[in-house]
C-alpha cells in the first residue's frame, strides 16, 4: 500500500513538474513577444509604402505567400524548385523574407518572383514549436494575413516544408467554398475540425478582417498556437465562416508512414511537419527522395522533381514512403495528442471541451513538448 502510494504521489509531482515548466515557457515567450510586437505589427504594415507598394501590384487572384528567414531559405529554394514549371505559381508568388540575407539569396537566385522584405531583428534566429520567437512569429502572419485583407486582396498562406505533387492552383473544392471567408487545412482526415495551420485560404471579407483582428489582438498575450486558437475562433462562429479543405488533398506526416489511410486517394500536397531526427526538414527531404537541388545548392533538379512525384504516384504498391526512417519523437507526441483529439471529436460534449477548453490552452495541455 506504502508503496503504491509512493507512486501516486511521484506521478502527481511529475504531472505537476510538467505543468510549472509549460507556465515558466509560456511566461517567457509571451515576455519576448511583448518586447518585439512591434516590429511585426498590423500598423506599421498597413502604414508601410513598400507594403503598399506590394499590394497595388497584386492582381485579384489569389496572391501564395511564403515566408522565411536565412534559416528557412534552403526549404524555400527547394519549394521553388519543385513548383518552376507548374502553371501560375512563381507568377502569383509572395517571398516575405525576415531578413537581408534571405532576400538578397532569392533576388540571385529567381529574380522574377515577387519578394517582400520584411526586417523582423527578433526574429533572426531558428525557432522551435512552442518558444517565444515561434509565438512571434504567428502574429507576424496573423498581423500580415489581417493587412493583405485589409488592403482588399485575397490569399494562400502556404509552408515551403511541402511536397507539391500537383498545382495548388487547379485544386477543385466543394460548392460550399466560395460562400467560405477562410479555408483550413485539416489535421487528420477523421472527424472534427482540428485546423492543421500550414495552409489557408482567405478571402478579403468582413468576416475574415474580423477573425484576423481578434486573432492578431489575442495572440499578442496569450500563448497559444495558432492553429488550434483559429480552430476555437472558427468554433465560436463570432468572425468568419470556416470551411475545410479535404485531408486527401493537403495531408501531412501520417501519411507518408501509412499511405493507404486516404484509401486510393492521393493528395495534392504533402506536409513533412514534424520531422527532427534526421537534424532538420532538409535533411529529412534529403533522406526520402523530395530533395530538388543540386549539388551546389542553388540549381534546380528537374529530374528528381519526377522521381518524386512518381514515387508518390505509386504509393499503392508500398506500405510507407519513408522507407527506413522512423517517426521522430514529435511525431510520436504529435500522433498522441492527434488520437485523443479524434476520439474526443465523437461526442458533443468533449468537442464543445476540445473547441472552448484544451484548444485555447493546447500549450499547456500539451504538457510533454
């Protein structure tokens, strides 16, 4: 009895360990954020000439803005390399880069595609899920998807850690998608409406500039992630109408190590979230056949844009796309929390719970990351 009572009491000061140490990270990310919303502000883009400048030259179509620092570039090169030849897509391109070196990189490399330059000295660092710079980073595009709607231009915010079998451009949605102010991506296929965050599409409405400016407004002091802070917004329907883009058209990790759960489906555009074991993104590109440099880094290779691309063509004669490579830890975790969400998706009352409860505080429920 002494015994399991010895063991009770350990898991309970564990369990209380990982809460204080959520609530220590939180409170120091918040702090950074409060000390650098300034430099990524909704007022000083909007009150922005180049920004301005930006937009005035954006047709009505909808504009694919990517974002990096320095850290990111090689991801960019490599999204760019996969989509050169689809129809449409460096033309309609944003490049917002977070610093000089990202820029000049891209203006030497594909000086066609649109660039804006956005100086963001907090933000010249890598970042991580969950520190402050990442929690930055999501106002920087919550503040510029709010100013792009502001300026009357609709948008894709896209992610460059994505494999583009075919052209975002010619995907077909339901009937009910124009009637949408925003279009998530999902985070699984199964029930409920866990928004994924890579991908959206918004549209220049007053649903939408309301939904970016309480986005914006709350993720400046409360410590969230995005995306499941834009599933609860969505949840309450005081803003936008959401709709969901189909998770056999823009999946993510789960499928590249089980293919045949989208059944004969394979989707548009695949996601390589997640990864950290192979030292990074790239090097988890690299590893699984969805690298499009060449050897020195800067050229493209067409050639292995087509071997990607078959591969992922014949996911039905194979069981995984990853071969030999195992899921990394955050997978793992990440897989955890995405089971507990389905299951909690099938009753009203857990989904009411997940929306208006965990959503809001998923940092601090997600107590091992």
């Amino acid at each position: 009895m002494l015994k399991t009572r010895h063991i009770h009491l350990s898991l309970l000061f564990l369990l209380i360990a990982l809460v204080l140490r959520k609530v220590f990270i939180g409170y120091n990310a918040m702090n950074l954020v409060r000390s650098c919303k300034h430099q990524v502000s909704f007022d000083s883009m909007i009150k922005s000439e180049k920004f301005q400048d930006i937009m005035r030259k954006s047709n009505s179509e909808d504009t694919l803005v990517l974002m990096q620092n320095r850290y990111a570039i090689n991801m960019t090169l490599n999204w760019l390399c996969n989509t050169v030849d689809m129809p449409g897509v460096h033309e309609r391109a944003l490049l917002v880069s977070l610093d000089k070196e990202a820029d000049d990189l891209l203006a030497l490399r594909f000086p066609s595609v649109r660039r804006l330059k956005w100086i963001v000295p907090c933000l010249d660092k890598p970042f991580n899920y969950g520190d402050g710079l990442y929690q930055l980073f999501f106002l920087f595009r919550s503040n510029f998807a709010r100013a792009m709607v502001e300026s009357g231009k609709s948008f894709w915010m896209i992610q460059q850690d994505t494999f583009w079998r075919r052209n975002l451009l010619t995907l077909n949605f339901d009937n009910n998608s124009d009637s949408s102010d925003i279009l998530f991506d999902r985070a699984a296929e199964q029930g409920g409406s866990l928004i994924a965050g890579g991908y959206y599409r918004a549209r220049s409405t007053a649903g939408s500039k309301a939904f970016f400016q309480k986005l914006s407004s709350d993720l400046e002091w409360w410590y969230s992630p995005d995306n499941t802070y834009m599933t609860t917004l969505c949840a309450e329907e005081s803003t936008a109408k959401c709709g969901s883009i189909p998770f056999n058209l823009i999946t993510n990790w789960h499928w590249l190590y089980n293919p045949h759960r989208l059944g004969e489906n394979i989707p548009f555009l695949i996601q390589f979230d997640g990864f950290t074991k192979l030292g990074g993104k790239l090097n988890a590109l690299k590893e699984l056949g969805f690298y499009f440099l060449n050897s020195d880094g800067m050229t493209c290779n067409s050639a292995a844009v087509s071997k990607a691309i078959a591969l992922a063509d014949n996911q039905s004669s194979t069981a995984s796309l990853t071969g030999s490579v195992s899921p990394s830890y955050s997978h793992l975790q990440f897989g955890l929390y995405q089971l507990l969400i389905d299951q909690l998706y099938k009753l009203k009352i857990t989904e009411w719970f997940l929306n208006r409860v965990a959503f809001p505080y998923a940092h601090y429920f997600m107590i091992t990351i």
